[in-house]
C-alpha cells in the first residue's frame, strides 16, 4: 500500500488524458496517469490511427485497379492480410514508442492499471493511493451494442474488424454513422459485397443531408448496398455466416456483422457516481469550463457528451490544464469543431449545417451556396466527384462549410479558420489559393460567394 500526492492526478490516458497530463506537465505540475491498458488509448491503438491505416490500404487497392483508365498498367490481385496487419500495427509501434518517449521527457509517472475514483480527489489503484490538487476524468468511450445483441463469434465491432485476419466476401454493417460507413468503403475496395443498415433515413445522418445525399450517390456507383430507415430486429450465426433479420422482414446473410451503432461512454465501474459526481446515462455532466460538480475535478473526452472525437479530447485535455494553471482558455466549442468521415469519397465538416444556421439565424437571414467539384483541375485529376458547400449569414459571416469527395479531409483546415474566425466570404475572396489544387475549390466557393463565380455555370 502506498499514497502518492502530485499536482494533478488523470484516470485515462486516451487522447484527452494524455494531452491534458503532457500539457500540465509543460507547466510545471508534477502529473500521474492512470491507464488500464496502453497510453494512447482507443484512438491510437483500436480506433482512428488503425482504421485510417487500412482505409489507405483501399486508396491503394482502388488505385491499382483503376490503373489502366490513367494509362497505368497495374492489377489488383487481393489482400495479403498478415502484411496489411503488419503494416497497421508498425504505424501504430511507431506513434506509440513517439508518445511514451514525450511522456517519459516531461516526468510523467505512468501508473499501469485499472483507476476507481473515491473521492474527493483521489484514485485508487489496487492497493495504491493517488492523490492530486486536480484530478481529470478520461476515460473514454466504448463500442456500443443493441439491447439483446451478442457480440460473439461472426457478431462483431469495430475492434475485432481492425484485426481480422481475413476478408470477408460478404459483410453486413449494421449503422451508416462515421464507423459503419467507413468499414463499409475499406471491405469494399477490397472486394467484399458489403450491405449497410442504417435505422434513420440517411448514411452519416449527423451531417448536413446534401452531404449525405452525395455519399448515397458515390456509395451506389461503388455497389455499396445500403438500406436506410428500418430497423434491426435479430441476428443468428453458424459456422458458415450470419443470418439478419430486419424489422420490415427483409433478410440478409453474410460471413459476418460488424455493429458500429456508436460508441457509449466507459464509465462503469470507474467509481464516478459512488463519489458524488453528477451523471446522466453513463455521461459525466460538466459546465462549458469542463468542471464536474466536485470541487477540483474535471472530465474531458467522450465520457462529456457531444461529440466523441479524438480531437475534441485532445483540445479538451489542452484546456484543463491550462485552466487549472490560470491561463483562461478559450472554451471548447462544439459546434465549430472539425468532423471527417475518411471513407471514399471522404465527408467533411465544419460548423452548422443549413437547417441548424435558419434555426438559429432565421430561415430568411442564411444563405448556402454549393460549389461542384467538377469545375475544380485537381479534382478531375484524382477522378472524383463530390463538391463544397457553404453556409453563410445573409451579409455576415461563414458559419459552416461541408465537403464531399476524394481527400476532401485536407481540405478542412481552411474551413476551420474561415468559420472559427467568422469571416466573410469577400474576406477570404481575395486570398490566393495554389492552382491547381483541390483546396482551390473552397477559394471559388468563396469567390461565389462574394459575388464573383468564375468556374462556375449559370
């Protein structure tokens, strides 16, 4: 049994566990982190660094199956599943061994093992005491399921679908969120016929409905099947596949499921409520400064709810430890942080969508204007389609910008600056944009918006 007293004490060492632990650190605070399994958490090991890797992968695959229309005599010839996974896992070592060196250089005592909060700032660890000034909640988010939904077997999540050994030639994907949409694009390029069930009416239902649209059009010239409001009812597996059943009485088989329905907060078993702090469905509630109800406690990442992304924690552990060295932040904002959804063609955001700027602005005070990618060189290069649109305030500022195409994710840096700085598009009119790229695109979508379209058809 031991007791240990620091600055700050952080249960979690995710994206927003660690950042916040690196950032205090930098500020002089002597920091524990807690982990029960690998710093770098969910994002770096088992979500979006793997993920993204095998995403490359189908780029890739696509790629040299589409050689001869560019004049490239290249075949695609299948997947070789044990390099594509030894190439995941050696992206992954390599960021790992990068972070665990960054936390090693700023003296940061890692403490391995599962953390329970007691209060009223402290954290257990076996027999271990940790006692912090501060203390920071960050412990993620998890792989959710349906009510009655096994995952076993031929069931599974996106977890065991990043390590797979095989490719499946038929898949199921039951949600058409971020997850289900962008396995969905991977197995494809692959080769798998792979079927979507989404119960809203749209793919990637939290985006503007022109981006989902344009998504639903890409993904039926990839014969990506999808089938949009209805509902799951049952699954049974053999050792040939899976049977799905849907609530309309359509059924589908497959060798496998893959339930990417969301992503719910890790917070059972951590002690949080036992000790006080205020909950709501597994979420720990706090006020915009990310203050939990306990004195000196503070929660960042997906167990705050809105938006479960990586990034979003990574700022939020950024701002805890410069709010509790008496920097006075800037607040995160939700509503203008960046979303890409990295399947083919990529979906991105930034800000509100068309409906939320008139519910908030007033239907007759927005504007929108869509620039297609069709007018854009480099996009004709690459072969994709898809296009821009942006959302304004009728003589006032850019207050979202939505994109679909080919690497379009690239492209959200600039959004980014043009709705957080709430600039006009006469503002941003005149800044040049490199020729040919596909960031030029949002500089004539700005110059539409300004009232002087060029590459664009009456």
């Amino acid at each position: 049994m031991s007791e240990t007293n620091v600055d700050l004490v952080v249960l979690g060492g995710g994206s927003g566990g660690y950042a916040a632990a690196l950032r205090a650190a930098e500020l002089g605070s002597s920091v524990v982190l807690i982990e029960k399994e690998k710093v770098g958490g969910t994002c770096l090991h088992w979500g979006c660094v793997p993920a993204k890797t095998l995403l490359h992968a189908a780029e890739v695959a696509d790629e040299a199956r589409e050689g001869a229309s560019i004049g490239v005599k290249s075949t695609f010839d299948g997947i070789d599943p044990a390099a594509l996974l030894k190439y995941k896992d050696g992206v992954i070592n390599r960021l790992y061994k990068g972070l665990q060196g960054l936390i090693k250089s700023r003296n940061i005592q890692v403490v391995e093992g599962e953390g329970r909060f007691v209060g009223p700032r402290s954290v257990v660890v076996g027999d271990d005491t940790y006692t912090g000034t501060n203390v920071v909640l960050a412990t993620g988010s998890y792989s959710r399921s349906l009510p009655g939904l096994a995952i076993e077997g031929r069931v599974i999540t996106s977890t065991q679908a990043l390590s797979l050994e095989w490719v499946p030639q038929t898949a199921i994907v039951l949600g058409g969120g971020v997850i289900g949409v962008e396995f969905a694009s991977t197995w494809a390029s692959f080769g798998t016929d792979v079927t979507i069930v989404e119960a809203l009416p749209s793919l990637v239902p939290a985006e503007d409905p022109w981006a989902a649209k344009l998504l639903e059009r890409a993904f039926r010239r990839r014969k990506i099947n999808f089938k949009t409001g209805v509902r799951f009812s049952e699954v049974s597996q053999d050792d040939s596949g899976v049977t799905v059943k849907l609530e309309d009485g359509t059924e589908l088989k497959a060798d496998l499921m893959l339930v990417a329905v969301g992503r719910g907060p890790n917070t059972a078993g951590c002690g949080y409520e036992e000790a006080g702090v205020t909950m709501d469905r597994g979420f720990v509630i706090t006020d915009e400064r990310l203050r939990t109800n306990l004195p000196n406690v503070y929660a960042v990442g997906d167990i705050v709810p809105g938006l479960q992304l990586a990034h979003r924690g990574f700022q939020q552990g950024i701002f805890v430890a410069e709010e509790i060295a008496g920097l006075n932040p800037t607040v995160v904002d939700d509503a203008n942080i960046p979303k890409i959804t990295y399947c083919d063609p990529n979906v991105a955001s930034v800000g509100l969508t068309e409906a939320k700027a008139k519910e908030i602005h007033g239907a007759d005070n927005v504007e929108s204007y869509v620039y297609d990618l069709g007018g854009n060189g480099k996009s004709q290069i690459l072969k994709t389609a898809g296009g821009i649109k942006a959302v304004r305030v009728k003589d006032g500022p850019v207050v979202g910008v939505h994109m679909v195409g080919a690497r379009v994710g690239e492209l959200i840096g600039e959004a980014q600056l043009i709705v957080n700085w709430e600039a006009l598009p006469e503002d941003v009119a005149p800044l040049i944009h490199g020729h040919p790229s596909q960031y030029e695109a949002l500089g004539e979508t700005m110059l539409a918006m300004a009232g002087k379209p060029l590459h664009v058809h009456d």
